[in-house]
C-alpha cells in the first residue's frame, strides 16, 4: 500500500497539514505540505502497523500545536495579526480609508461650507476628520483582526495541552468575493454617520440653532443596540472575508442582525427616528402620512431577514 493511501483519505494528519500550511508564505506551502506529510506517514509506520488510527493520533499530539508548528516554519514570532490574515486586513483597511473615510471627509466639508465658514476652518476641519475618523478606523479594525486571529486558539492550545481533536473540520476551496468587504465598509459607514451627525450637530435652523437629524432622544436607549447590532455585523462580515463560514456564525450574524434591524424597525414605524424640530424645519410642518413610516418599517424588517436566510444558506453551502 502506498503511503499516500495508508492512512486512508480525508485523514487528521490532512487536516493537521492543512492548518500548518495556511499560516505560513503561499511560496512555501507545497514543500512544506510534501515535508510534514512525508514525517508523519514514515513516523507512523515506524510505529508498526498494528493501530495506524492510534499511532498516527500519537504523532500529531508530539508535533504539537500546528500554529506554533507554522510560526517555526515562517521563522517568526506570534503576531497581533499573522500571515495569514495580514492581507486580508490590509484589503479591507485599504477599502475602508479609501471610501468611508473619503465620505465622512467630504460630507463634513461640504457642511462647513454651507454653514459659511472659510476656507481655512474648512480645511482644518477636513485635516481634523481624516485624523480623528481615520485613527478610528485603523484602531477598531485592527482590535477586529486580532480577535479573528486569536480565534482559531482553542482551549487545548491555551494551556498547552494539544491535541488532534483541536483540528477544526476539513476546510474546503471557497470563492471570496466583494460582498464581505463591501458589508465592513457599509456598516462602518453606517456607525460613522449615525455618530458624526450626533457629534457634528450638522443640521442648522435659520435663527442659527445646530441640530442632529437623528433624536437625540435615542441616546438614551434604543441607538446604542442599533450600533452594537451594526458592530457586531462590521465583525461578523470581517470574518466572512477570512474564515469558512459556518452555522455557529451564521447564528451570531441573526443575533447581530435583529439588534440593528428590530429597533430600528420600531422606532421607523413610531417616527422616532428623526428630531421633530430638523422635521419640521426641513418639510415646513408638513406630516408624513403613517402609511410611510409603516411601510419603511416593512422594508427595514424585509431586508434584515432576507440578510439572514442568506447567511444560513452560505453555512449550509
């Protein structure tokens, strides 16, 4: 029997190769593939042949931790983020600072300059935006990222005492296309204006008073679970980008998704969303008939679960 077959097809020592070789530089992983699988077959051959299922447990519980195996391989220390979530974190940082932050930037300018103000404070407040909203960004995203990293860390490695049955699940090819970036970048955005309009006061009356669009009542409750439903999808599509997508997350996703969703619904379908005042300003006390608010409510509660039946179909997929 050969020893490509001796342990049979879709083996741990399959799986345990797997982990090592995607932590690890892509010029690299069919050797050390080809390395590691050729040590473990001769290992547990030399071991006899009277148990290979138990002999090959055996070795991989030796050989230890296949994280750590791969830091060995790449000749380098443990890292905030690793190899092998490093480029994605740069595609979706890259994304982030080149259209959310552009789009805070210029929406901010542009109310500067219809309040007035020169070109200097325009300008100066522009230079303000990009470093404090940009700082943000680069912060949050990378908390998000080592979490993400450290998230194949399982409790056996935690404490040293690994074992095969740390090895996740055989990881199959999957396409990873724009809708993951796209969905950091939206719901960034989202928790980016919902604050900004907040702090900013963008909106002003003619007698020069500043107002949020948004009640301001909200802050004192139903806004902070839409923001934590929003950073919880901001997460949620990060890991999409960079994991296999499984049930377990797909759940999380709904439990993210009805925090930002429900509340938001209720307070559509209430028309509590918007300060009266910046209402009654903008429409010149003209009112919105129910059927709109009702009919937005519908719409937001539509959306949302159409979000989550698609996740629970990329975890079946």
């Amino acid at each position: 029997m050969s020893k490509s077959h001796a342990l049979g097809t879709s083996t741990l020592t399959d799986r345990y190769v797997e982990e090592v070789v995607r932590r690890i530089p892509a010029g690299r992983r069919g050797d050390v593939a080809d390395e590691l699988r050729a040590t473990i077959l001769d290992t547990v051959e030399a071991r006899g042949p009277a148990d290979q299922e138990t002999a090959e447990r055996e070795v991989l519980t030796e050989m230890g931790d296949p994280i750590r195996l791969a830091a060995r391989y790449a000749d380098r220390p443990f890292a905030l983020i690793g190899p092998g979530l490093y480029p994605t974190y740069i595609r979706l940082l890259t994304v982030l600072l080149s259209t959310v932050l552009p789009a805070v930037t210029a929406m901010n300018a542009v109310l500067d300059v219809l309040d007035g103000r020169g070109v200097g404070e325009v300008i100066g407040g522009a230079v303000g935006t990009v470093l404090s909203v940009g700082t943000q960004m680069v912060a949050w995203l990378t908390v998000v990222f080592a979490l993400i990293e450290r998230s194949d860390k399982r409790a056996g490695a935690l404490d040293g005492t690994w074992t095969p049955d740390d090895l996740p699940k055989q990881r199959l090819p999957k396409k990873r296309g724009a809708a993951a970036y796209a969905g950091v970048a939206w719901h960034a955005l989202l928790i980016a204006l919902i604050v900004w309009q907040h702090t900013a006061q963008p909106y002003r009356t003619d007698d020069g008073t500043r107002l949020d669009v948004f009640d301001a009542g909200l802050w004192s409750g139903w806004i902070w679970p839409i923001l934590a439903g929003l950073a919880g999808l901001v997460v949620l599509d990060a890991i999409r980008a960079v994991r296999v997508w499984t049930r377990s997350l797909a759940t999380w996703s709904t439990v993210a998704q009805a925090a930002f969703t429900l509340p938001l619904a209720w307070i559509l379908h209430r028309q509590e969303l918007f300060d009266p005042v910046f209402l009654s300003d903008v429409n010149g006390g003209w009112h919105t008939p129910q059927f709109v608010p009702t009919a937005a409510a519908v719409g937001v509660l539509a959306v949302g679960a159409g979000e989550v039946v698609k996740r629970f179909r990329e975890a079946r997929d």
